[in-house]
C-alpha cells in the first residue's frame, strides 16, 4: 500500500528537546530560566561551580540566566569583576569562575583512560571582550588526581597585535612532549557573536584530539584543528574531566575590564553515543509524493545505531523513514523501513513485507522514539519503538533487509516521506546515527 504514496507537507526538523539525554546517552546542561544556576549545574555535572562569590557576597551568585534574543532562550551569564573577584579566596593573583566534572560526578562524565568523549556547547563573548596578556582560559580539559596541576588542553584568548585564542596543549610534569600551542587565530571574528565547539578527545597517552569552533550566525568555521597522535593522559590520573568559565590572571590588571560571557548547552556524551548539534533545519517539501533524503556523516559499513523521534500529527497516517545506499525516490531503494500504517499501527520493512512483532498503535501529536540496531555486512536490522511517557517495545528483531537491497554493502542516506491520503504530517526529529 505505501508503492504510489503522495506527500503533502512534510516538515523535518534537526532539533533537539532537553530529555536527549536519555534518548541518545548524553549529559545536557541547558539553562531553564527558571532554576536557579548553580542548581541546575549541580543538578546536571554532579559537582557545585567554583566561585569567586566568598570575595564578593554583595554581588550574589556570580553565574546567573538572562534571556537571549539570538538564541531564543535563557542562557547562562557568567559575571567575573576585576575587583574584588579573586580565586575561591585561596588565590589572589588569579580569579577562577568555573563549571566542571569531578570525582563525585556520575561515571558516565568523567574520561577514562581509553574513553572517547564528545564535548558540545555554546559561548559567547562580548564585542568589546578584553583577554589578558598572560592568561584567559574560558575552556580546560584537566586530570580529575594524579598530575593535575596544569590543564591537558585550554581554549585560551589572548591579548596581542592582534588579539587572538589559543589551543594549549601540555603533558604537565610527568613528562611526555608539551606541543604548547597548537593552533590560533584572530579572537575578533568571535566577538559579539555565539559560537559553538565541538571537541573529541580519547584520553590516551597516544590519544586523539579535535575541536571546531563554529559562528551560529552564518555557520562559518573560525578555527579547526585534529591530532591523532597527542598525549592526552597524565602520570597518576584515574579520571580527566572538562571546565568551563573564566579563569584569568591578575597580573596584568590593566589588561582586563569587567565581564560577562555567556554559554549555554553544555553536552557530554561518551563513545558510542554523541553530543548531536540542536540546530533546527526545516524542510516543507511541495506535494510532490517524493522522497527527501539527508545524507549521514558518514557511510556506515558495519553495525551501528540509528536513532530518531517522530511525531504524526494525525492518526492514522501514511508515513515512512527509511535507511539507504544514496539518494532514493522509492521504497525499493531504503534497506530499512519504519513506517506509520492507514491501520493506525508502527510496522517495518522484513525482506518482502512490512511486519511487526506486535500491534503497536499510534496516536496523533504523539511523539515515537525509534531505535534501529542495524548490521550492515548480514543485512539485518532490529527495530524498537517508544511512545513518549512509555517503555520501549519490540517492532522486529533481525528483519532482513528489503529484499531489492539484500546485498547493499554501506547504508550513507535517510530518508522521509508521509501520504497526502489520509493526509496529515509526520515531524522528524533528533536523528542521529552512531
């Protein structure tokens, strides 16, 4: 029945609600507008910010929320004063306004020895933003014990002819070969302007590392730079762990002003899963009974997981996402099917027939979580769905492939279609595969 499908209207969106976490193994630290910051940061990291609030009691909690009107939403401000701010009242030569992880955080946020862990967030610099000449750290990765004074990596600005940020390596005092600055650029094209980094790191002695700092605005790319031979661990060291904030030196006074930088989305999610991005693309395809198809990362030629939520705004409806080898303009060419029937249910694709383990019935403005464990080389897929508020149920457990795509050797596509009859949309969201 779904060979002569025609599509209405169908709107995809790549956007992301705040229980991602659970859906696709990711810790997200997003500002509610509503808790107050510290909390929230408790709440999410397992372990209370470090302040310069002990110094200056009159100004309050030195991270607060404010509305963005770029983003949409509150976000985190994080207040630092060149007077009376100092470093927890331990150090007076620097001031420290940080977010981090430590040894009381959940394992699943700290890095072990090993690990691959993705970093994902939002930050934004003032225009008239002022690094010191000797240092402004507004990222670290540091080990959690062991040899923990100086910090693996920093996302350092710095003040100079012209202003610039830094990428600092350092293997600390337990030897190994300090790259120092690996990589800088101009700090200008960042002021005034939201940017977000992603960072992979495998926290190795021979590990991996690699940022990308991205201007929301117009997604250009400001800075970029990978390693896949870098010492990422240090002596003595059973965990290493991410910081986020302002910490600077007070040596140069004169260098620096009062500052309020903002952040937001905080993402940390540990191989397999990933920190995908929030941004929203929308398509509303014409009436044209099409395919519309978004290519992967990456092709995929062993097994991996795809992972979606989908809401129909009617019940029943005529509806489809599926996986592919390239772009496809027809069901034969998906080698996995999910699809929402006339019949009101969830099916999918085994060999030559839709199936399904079960009936599972659909409901309209319902949103479904789809899992699909899929295993390229033997051309078979499981299938699992959950509707929101529920558990996860079994759709099909080792279907085959689509008969006409039994030998496809990389699945590279997704793709979604919904009927113009019974008419009605099908919202896509979250998609990721991993």
């Amino acid at each position: 029945m779904h060979k002569n499908l025609k599509t209405t209207c169908i709107l995809l969106f790549l956007t992301f609600s705040w229980n991602t976490p659970a859906l696709l193994g990711q810790t997200i630290l997003t500002a509610d507008g509503t808790t107050a910051a510290y909390t929230q940061v408790q709440n999410a990291l397992g372990a209370s910010p470090e302040t310069p609030d002990c110094s200056h009691p009159d100004f309050g909690p030195h991270i607060t929320e404010a509305l963005d009107a770029s983003l949409g939403k509150s976000v985190f401000v994080f207040h630092m004063h060149v007077t009376p701010d100092n470093d927890r009242c331990t150090n007076f030569d620097r001031q420290r306004l940080e977010i981090k992880t430590d040894g009381s955080s959940p394992d699943a946020l700290k890095g072990f020895l090993n690990d691959s862990v993705t970093y994902r967030w939002k930050f934004k610099l003032d225009a008239g933003f002022q690094p010191s000449s000797n240092f402004t750290h507004i990222h670290q990765i540091k080990a959690g014990d062991g040899d923990s004074g100086a910090p693996i990596i920093t996302l350092t600005p710095r003040k100079g002819s012209p202003n610039i940020i830094q990428v600092i390596h350092s293997t600390g005092s337990s030897g190994g070969t300090s790259l120092g600055v690996v990589t800088s650029t101009a700090l200008a094209p960042f002021l005034g302007t939201w940017v977000e980094a992603v960072e992979r790191v495998t926290y190795s002695h021979t590990g991996s590392y690699s940022l990308v700092l991205t201007r929301i605005s117009d997604g250009a790319t400001l800075l970029t730079y990978s390693n896949n031979n870098i010492d990422l661990w240090r002596v003595g060291t059973t965990f290493s762990r991410p910081k986020w904030g302002i910490y600077r030196s007070l040596l140069s006074q004169a260098d620096l002003r009062d500052e309020d930088v903002r952040f937001d989305r905080f993402c940390i999610a540990k191989a397999p899963a990933d920190c995908v991005s929030d941004q929203r693309t929308c398509l509303t395809p014409a009436t044209d009974g099409a395919w519309h198809n978004t290519a992967l990362s990456s092709a995929k030629t062993g097994t991996f997981t795809a992972q979606f939520d989908a809401t129909p705004s009617i019940s029943p409806i005529s509806a489809a996402v599926g996986l592919s080898h390239g772009t496809q303009t027809a069901f034969s060419g998906f080698a996995n099917l999910a699809i929402f029937t006339t019949s009101g249910t969830i099916q999918a694709r085994n060999g030559s027939a839709y199936a399904a383990a079960s009936t599972i019935p659909t409901a309209a403005g319902v949103t479904y979580h789809f899992r699909l464990a899929v295993n390229v080389p033997a051309h078979t897929y499981s299938v699992f769905v959950t509707p929101s508020g529920g558990t996860e149920v079994t759709v099909g457990n080792n279907f085959a492939f689509r008969t006409e795509q039994n030998t496809v050797t990389s699945l590279d596509h997704w793709g979604v279609l919904a009927n113009t009859s019974p008419g009605g949309t099908l919202t896509v969201c979250n998609f990721a595969a991993q």
